[in-house]
C-alpha cells in the first residue's frame, strides 16, 4: 500500500535535534510507546528525491524488519517527519540517504519530546544487493533474528547489539536461530574486511537479501 506524505504546520516547540543534542534525560521522549505498553512502530523513510534503486531498498527492508511504516518523504525536512512519526505512533525513526544516485547511509532517530533525536551510529553503505537480484524466491516472514559469523569481531559485535537494541529485534547463535526463527539478518566481515549485513530464510539459511556493506561506521556524534 502505497502512503502519501500529508503537510501540516508544526507546533513552534517542535524540532528536529542533530546528534550530540540530547539531553541527560535520556533518548526516550512522551512519544515512546513503552511508558504506554503499546506496539512499539519504527517509521522507515528516505531522503529527499530517493532514487528507484533506493525506494526499492526500503521497500526490501520493510518486508523482512518487523514493526516498519514506510513512508515517502516528499519535501519534508525532519520537523516534518517528526510529525509524521507521531501520527503513526513511532518512537524511532531510520532515513536511508542517496550517494551518486543509490543508497548512501543510514541514519537512526529517536522521537524525542522535541523532536528527532539521533542515535549513533551513522552507517555509510558502499554497496547494496536488493532482493530481486537474488534468483530465490522469498516467503512470508513470521519471525526475525540477528545472527552473527562464528569469527569474533568487535565492530561487528557492537554494530549487532544495537541493530538489536534499535530495532527490537533478538540476537540469537545460528543453531537457536535454525530452530526457532523463520529468517536472520545476518552480520558479518566480507572477504574485504567490511561489515555486511544480509537477510536469509531459515531453516534453509538461503540467502535472499536485501544485502549491504558498510564502508565505515561513525560513532561520535556532532559537538
């Protein structure tokens, strides 16, 4: 179903936040369902004049990444997408980013009492696979897990545990994964030392995508 972006005027106190502004309160605003006990949602968006390529990467990840509304951005800026994250009751928020004409980075919000709150890192994506060039057929997907390669890796440990965290989604070790799960993200060092993550149904653990390497990954956050 496709969701057209409706404009209306922000609150004056509303504003989007960069990284590095958040306040010792913590990421969570009164937007966060987990006061409330309800569904927590995830409002998946992209930048500014997305490129095919892009929309369709977005569109693979809502497929498999559970709790996802994706919407098309429009001429919104973040105050906007802010608002749009309310009327659908996110407390989080994930902008894909263009770089020459495809997916570029991934930034991660928090809903905030004033607005986005980033949360690092920023991922910087050198490549991307989408699913429809994989020859495989995917199927409906119940339940997801990340798994991670058997070769320890901090970098990758660390950008696991906060998909995890982020996106509410269990870690398990790829014989509980086998057993109980329908798919995995699936985190991993490629033969060139970058992070890789990709999705595959489980118990066939066939590869199905969509697929993407980071080139670098920033932590700090802006002064």
């Amino acid at each position: 179903m496709r969701l057209y972006v409706h404009r209306r005027r922000l609150r004056p106190s509303y504003k989007a936040r960069r990284c590095g502004e958040a306040n010792g309160k913590g990421l969570a605003g009164p937007a966060s369902s987990r006061a409330r006990g309800t569904r927590r949602v995830i409002l998946l968006t992209t930048s500014r004049r997305p490129t095919t390529r892009i929309r369709t990467f977005c569109r693979d990840l809502a497929r498999f990444i559970p709790n996802v509304v994706r919407i098309n951005r429009g001429k919104l800026n973040l105050d906007g997408i802010a608002e749009r994250a309310l009327e659908f009751k996110a407390d989080r928020v994930v902008v894909v980013d263009r770089w020459n004409g495809g997916p570029g980075k991934i930034e991660l919000f928090q809903v905030g009492a004033e607005g986005l709150i980033c949360v690092p890192p920023r991922m910087y994506i050198a490549g991307v696979r989408l699913q429809r060039e994989f020859d495989v057929k995917t199927k409906s997907i119940q339940s997801l897990t990340i798994t991670t390669s058997p070769e320890k890796n901090p970098q990758v440990a660390k950008v696991s545990e906060l998909l995890s965290s982020f996106l509410s989604i269990p870690m398990s070790s790829m014989d509980e994964a086998i057993s109980v799960y329908s798919a995995a993200m699936y985190i991993s060092l490629n033969a060139s030392r970058h992070i890789q993550v990709t999705f595959m149904l489980l118990p066939e653990t066939v590869e199905v995508g969509p697929r993407f390497t980071l080139s670098h990954v920033v932590w700090e956050t802006e002064k």
